[in-house]
C-alpha cells in the first residue's frame, strides 16, 4: 500500500435478489479499447439437441481494462488455492 494512505473499511450491501446469486456454466469475455465485458450465461441442456441449445444471459459485468489484471491474479490465486485443497 502507498505511503500516505489509510485503510478503509468498506461496507457492500446488496438487494436479496443479487445476493443470493446466479448459475452459469458458460462464460465469455468481450474487449473493447477502455472495458471488457463478462458475459455469465446457463446453457440449458435439458431442451438442448445436437444442433442447437438454449442460452440464457444471467449476469454482465463491464470491467475497466486497468482493473482485468487484478481480477485474472484474484481468480488465479483462488483456483491455484481451491486445487491445493483438493
């Protein structure tokens, strides 16, 4: 952390519907020059046949360019933490 700065408690609330959370079992990730968007979507196999399936968008999220390195080490050091615990 910087010289000069204090650390700051932050306090996320959230309505019960975002809360509770989404599933997916796809996601992609779109960039443009200034932000990427991740796209979550479920795929619904049950209606799925061989040439098609359903898919449903359940969450986009719009991240800042700058940012996406700090969100790929977060997601690295979780998965590298979830696979040690295995």
């Amino acid at each position: 952390m910087p010289k000069n700065t204090k650390e700051v408690q932050l306090s996320v609330k959230a309505k019960e519907e975002m809360a509770v959370g989404v599933y997916a079992n796809l996601a992609k990730v779109t960039s443009g020059e200034h932000d990427s968007m991740l796209d979550f979507v479920m795929i619904d196999h049950s209606s799925a046949t061989p040439e098609s399936a359903n898919g449903y968008l359940v969450a986009r999220v719009v991240v800042a360019n700058s940012h996406l390195p700090a969100v790929a080490d977060m997601l690295n050091k979780h998965l590298a933490q979830m696979l040690k615990d295995k």
